[in-house]
C-alpha cells in the first residue's frame, strides 16, 4: 500500500499548449492535432486545480488585453498529469 501512495505522490500536472504554426504576417496558429509528446510544457503544478486555475487567470489576462479570440487562444492550453503515457509517444 505505501508503493501505491509514494507513486500518487509523485504524479504532477502541467499546462501545455500545441506547437504553433506560421500562418503569415507574423500570425500564428496551434497545431492541436499534433501528439501530446509534440506539446510545449508551459508550466508544472503539484494539483490539477492549481493548473486550471492558470488557465483560468490567462483567459482573464487576455480579456483584460482585448486580446482577439481569446477564449479560442486559451483553448488550446490543456492540464494533464505529468506520468500521462502520451505525453511520451513519439
């Protein structure tokens, strides 16, 4: 049982984003289709409440920026548990 418990211990989460694309004029763009293994780990966090708490305050952020398309720009961000076994597949 204690096996069972150090590894839970050990499990994290990050917020990672797709791999942008040049779309011109100096826009970009996220391929999500990409694998996970391909995502860029933007941030590591013990809790995923933590994590979605992130994701939450850059969507306040961009709103705050008149940033257009916001919520389609923080979309792309996604929380997963760092022992995730596609974050590994190639």
């Amino acid at each position: 049982m204690k096996r069972h418990v150090i590894t839970l211990a050990l499990v994290g989460w990050y917020l990672i984003a797709p791999p942008a694309l040049p779309v011109g004029q100096g826009m970009l763009a996220w391929d999500a289709t990409a694998p996970l293994s391909e995502w860029e780990i933007l941030y590591g966090y013990d809790r995923a409440a933590d994590c979605q708490a992130m994701i939450k305050k850059k969507l306040n952020s961009a709103y705050a920026r008149n940033h257009p398309n916001a919520e389609r720009w923080v979309s792309q961000f996604l929380c997963i548990a760092s022992d995730d076994p596609r974050l590994k597949q190639k």
